[in-house]
C-alpha cells in the first residue's frame, strides 16, 4: 500500500465518505385508486391476485393501498372490500385517497374535507389502516394557497399526514394507452409494453433521486406513485427485478414516511405534484434534464411506435 493510499484511507476515515455517496437507493411502492376501474386484460379478481402474488414473489413486504371508498359501489368495484382485506392479509396497508377522488383545485374546502371524512370513516379501525392521506391527482390546491393551508391544518387536526409521493412514472397514462389501444382491437406487443412500464418508472425513480440529491444533498426514502394496475399486476416482478439490477432496495411504506422529508410543508406558487419536485423549486434547485417518459404526450408516441403491433397497423 503506498503512503498515498494509506493518507487517502485516513482522510476518508477522519472526514467521513458523504453519506449520500454511500447510502443505497430505497423506495417505497404505492398504489393508488383502490378499487380501480377494470384494466385491458385481467378482472379486478384476477388482478388483486396477481398484484399480491407479484409483491409476495418479489419479496415486497409492505406497499400501501391507497383506496377510494366510493369505488366501491361501482361494478369494477364489486368484491372491492374483499380486495383490501386480501391486501391488508398480505401484510400490506391501507390508506385514504378520499371517497370520491375529486380536484382540491375545485372544491371548496368544506366538501373536499366532507369527502376526506367519509372515506376516512370507512377506512378507520380496519387492520392494516394507517393515518396517512394522498391528494388525489396530487392537487394540493395549485395557485390557492389559502386553501392549501386550510387543509393541511385541517388534515394535521384529524392526525392524518400527507402520503405524498416523491416519484410519478404516469403509469395511469400508460394502461389508458392500453385499454384505448384494446378497445381499438389493436395487438399488443406485451414484452414492449413491459419494456416501456418498466423504464417510464425506473426512469422516472433516478430523474427524482437526482433532483433530490441536488435539493437536499442526499437519496431520501422515495415513494413511488403507482396505481393499481393490469400493468403492475403482469410486470412488478419484472419491475422490482430491475428495480434492485439498478440499485434500488425496496422498502416498507411506513420505513419511506419516517424520512425527515415527510416533516416538509413546501411553500411554492403552485401546489401539486411529487414532494421532491416542490422542495426543489422552492429551494431554486434547477431540475435536472428531463427524461423523455415525463411527458405524457411522449409516453404516448412511444406507445404508438413500440407496443402497438405493426402487423395489425399495416391490416387496417
Ligand atoms: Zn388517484
């Protein structure tokens, strides 16, 4: 060992390698919209079943279940309760996403906390309930920032804390793509699709955890806004698989909401979106270059260029 080598191991003995350099990427997987509307290829039967077989083989632990009470009562939503009770028995947990998923940005703040407490009356003293609540579309309220505050004290004084998200790959964008493109009796290139599932997420995990670095010097415990899917329930183990080749360590959902970023109440113009990104601007940190797979508009050119079936276009 020479005498460089040695005075380079003391100094990063003494100083310290930087803990953001070390520390490992974690996430956290959520879904959202529970019970969701029928996908392109499965039941919502068949669709929780896959979804907790897909968690259960790939060693995910813990995601959350962000429900929506009043799906319930729709037919997508039939054996709905059942469905969170199979979740919940798998060792997952549940949270409020409101009953009837409505736009803060267009609610006045009586109603949309109305909604807050029915779903939470349905939700409350279930097993596997946790007190956290997720803005649905991630609107916090946008340029009205009188009724942002409103109900983020009105949130604090029910004990409920925001489930934010710190990552969105679209993938609601990407099973609309789907079930447009099956409803259009277009063939499905499955092993592209996977492809494009998968790299919309992972890209959109690394895009967040850069832009996170960037804003508070190190990777957080990320939260990955999911919804619960065709898509999630066919390719999570492909997901996770590639998840962990890239360095993610997937976590429980509690493990992500004790990160001291969960504390974080950003103040910026508009209210919306991932936590990560409003901490960010409100810090003035210049995001980093933006991947292809954050445009919807791309997402959907992609789609039309990779999955649908150049054969089937070409009979038309
Ligand atoms: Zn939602």
């Amino acid at each position: 060992m020479s005498s460089r080598t040695v005075l380079s191991l003391c100094l990063i003995l003494l100083v310290g390698v930087p803990s953001a350099a070390l520390a490992e990427k974690r996430v956290a997987l959520t879904f959202d919209d529970v019970p969701r509307s029928a996908g392109a290829f499965l039941s919502p039967d068949e669709r929780t079943a896959r979804i907790i077989a897909a968690l259960e083989e790939s060693g995910v632990e813990q995601a959350a279940f962000f429900v929506n009470p009043g799906n319930l009562s729709t037919a997508d939503g039939a054996n709905g309760d059942a469905h969170i009770s199979a979740y919940v028995a798998a060792g997952h947990v549940i949270a409020n996403h409101s009953f009837s998923h409505p736009h803060l940005r267009t609610s006045d703040v009586e109603t949309y906390l109305a909604d807050i407490d029915r779903a939470e009356a349905w939700l409350k003293g279930r097993e596997g309930y946790r007190p956290w609540f997720r803005f649905p579309y991630l609107d916090e309220g946008g340029r009205d920032l009188d009724k942002r505050d409103a109900i983020r004290a009105d949130l604090a004084a029910r004990g409920l804390r925001n489930g934010y998200v710190t990552a969105d790959g679209s993938d609601w964008h990407l099973e609309q793509l789907t079930l447009d493109a099956k409803a259009a009796g277009k063939t499905i290139n499955m092993t592209q699709l996977a492809r494009l599932y998968i790299g919309a997420q992972l890209s959109a995990l690394e895009y967040h955890d850069q832009l996170a670095r960037d804003t508070i010097g190190r990777s957080p415990a990320h939260v990955l806004l999911m919804h619960e899917t065709d898509l999630a329930a066919l390719f999570l183990p492909e997901l996770v698989d590639e998840m962990r080749k890239q360095g993610w360590t997937i976590i429980a959902a509690e493990e992500a909401y004790a990160d001291p970023i969960a504390a974080e109440q950003p103040d910026v113009p508009y209210a919306y979106g991932t936590l990560i990104g409003s901490m960010a601007w409100e810090r003035d940190v210049p995001p980093p270059a933006y991947p292809l797979w954050m445009s919807t508009d791309m997402m959907s050119l992609l789609f039309d260029r990779r999955v649908v079936e150049k054969a089937a276009e070409t009979e038309d």
